[in-house]
C-alpha cells in the first residue's frame, strides 16, 4: 500500500523543500498524507477542469508544478475560486501536492528536463544553490553552443521539440553562441545572463520594456511561453516515479493547458 506521505518522500528526496525560492509553498496543499494512493493525475496548474478530470478518474492525488496555494488565505468558501476548489477537493477526498521551485532548481528536474527536450548541455547555472551539497541545483541554466547557430534555427527546434506554433520573438541579432535557459518566467535573472555573455534568452513572461532593452543590447529573445517551457518538462522531471511506484496508475492530464490563446 503506498500513501500520499511515500510519493511525497520520493520526490523531495529529489527536489528537497529547502530548494524553493522564499515566496514560494510547496508540498501537501490539501488532504491527507496517510491517504492510500492508487491512481495519480499529473497536471501544470489545479484548475477546475483538472479537479473534474481527476474525480472521472477516480484519482486520489494531483501532482501540480504550481501551488493553488501561494499565500495564506483570509478564508475558504464557496463561491471564491479558491474555496471552491478546496472545497471540490476535500469533497472527493483528492489529495493535492505541488513541487514548483524546487523543482525547476533540482537536478534533473523541469530546467534540466527542459534542456534535454532540446538536446542542449548546460556548462553553468545561472543562480546556484548556496546549501552544501546541492551546488548542483538552482535556478537558469547557461549553454555554451558548439558552433554559432542562426535563431531561426534555434526557433524552428523549439518548436518541433515543445510543440509549439507559435511564440513570441525579440531579434536582436541574426547569430548565437551562448544561450540562457530559464523554464517558466526568467526575467529577474536576464541582467545575469547578459552579464555571463548570453546573446539568446529562452524563457516565457517576457514584459515589453526588458524586450525593447534586450533587444538594444543587441541580445535575442524567445518568449515560448509559461506552460510551454514547463509541461513537458514536468512531466519528463516526474517519470522516475512510475519506476518508483509501478502499481500506482499516472495519468497525464488532458484538461491541462495553455491559458493563452494564439490567434
């Protein structure tokens, strides 16, 4: 019999809590960690629409990337979004746990896994971890290509690896040599980059005054979104667990996407 506390455990042995940014709540946000886990729903964001997939499937726990939870809330009733939610949980007694910054800081976790979806080797982390013994970990990851490519190259690979359409670009130059990778939203660390001699930023939450800078210092942008540089990644960071826990049923969740349309 595995329980909520045992997929828990497998996965903060991987991505501890002490890896998550200050801001950041991660871990059990609603049940029981003693509850028995039989069916697993791995999705980016809880939204209504996944917390509806997982009673059709009769799933006990929700695996998320970001916390419904971020602050404390004043109160949970029905009728606020977040309360409904809760409420709809509890409910129909589906646990939920999210492993977000921790995750994007591990190793082998979503900005590891996002490199390895583009076949690209980080030589540098962007903003590494301070605690002894996790060196290896923390936030952005820098590559230093093999030989100059052009960004169309790079924008065409991006595509076809996250299946994308489309994203939003800022040109500032025709040629690459050295790329920062930052999963989600990266724009507190572009000085950095810039810093460390990045001429390509591939990130998602990109605001029009760093794309109107960035794209004066000469260094290339590649919005590909939020979801699309996390999803995937997601899921390929969590696949060790179906080793992990072969009798549990995981579903990757169909309901889980994009909040943004392209028109």
């Amino acid at each position: 019999m595995v329980l909520v506390k045992d997929l828990a455990k497998i996965i903060e042995e991987k991505a501890p809590k002490f890896l998550k940014e200050d801001f950041d709540n991660v871990g059990l946000m609603v049940g029981d960690k003693n509850k028995e886990v039989n069916t697993v729903l791995l999705a980016l964001d809880c939204t209504k629409e996944v917390i509806k997939e997982a009673v059709e499937n009769n799933v006990d726990l929700i695996i998320t990337h970001h916390p419904l939870i971020f602050k404390k809330p004043k109160s949970i009733i029905s009728g606020d979004l977040l309360g409904d939610k809760v409420i709809d949980l509890i409910k129909n007694d589906i646990n939920l746990y999210s492993c977000h910054t921790n995750l994007d800081s591990a190793k082998g976790g979503i900005n590891d896994m996002l490199l390895e979806l583009l076949n690209l080797k980080h030589s540098k982390i962007i903003e590494s971890s301070s605690i002894k013994g996790f060196e290896d970990c923390g936030l952005g990851r820098i590559v230093d290509l093999e030989e100059v490519i052009e960004l169309d190259e790079i924008i065409n690979k991006l595509k076809k690896r996250l299946n994308m359409k489309n994203m939003r670009v800022v040109r500032g130059a025709k040629n690459i040599n050295k790329l920062a990778v930052i999963n989600g939203s990266g724009q507190d660390f572009f000085y950095t980059a810039k810093e460390l001699g990045v001429n390509c930023i591939i990130t998602g939450d990109t605001t029009y005054h760093f794309a109107s800078d960035f794209k004066e210092y000469g260094i290339n942008i590649i919005d590909a979104g939020h979801f699309s540089t996390e999803w995937l990644a997601f899921i390929k960071s969590l696949e060790f667990l179906k080793n992990k826990f072969k009798d549990i049923k995981f579903i990757i969740s169909e309901k889980c996407e994009d909040p943004y349309d392209f028109i």
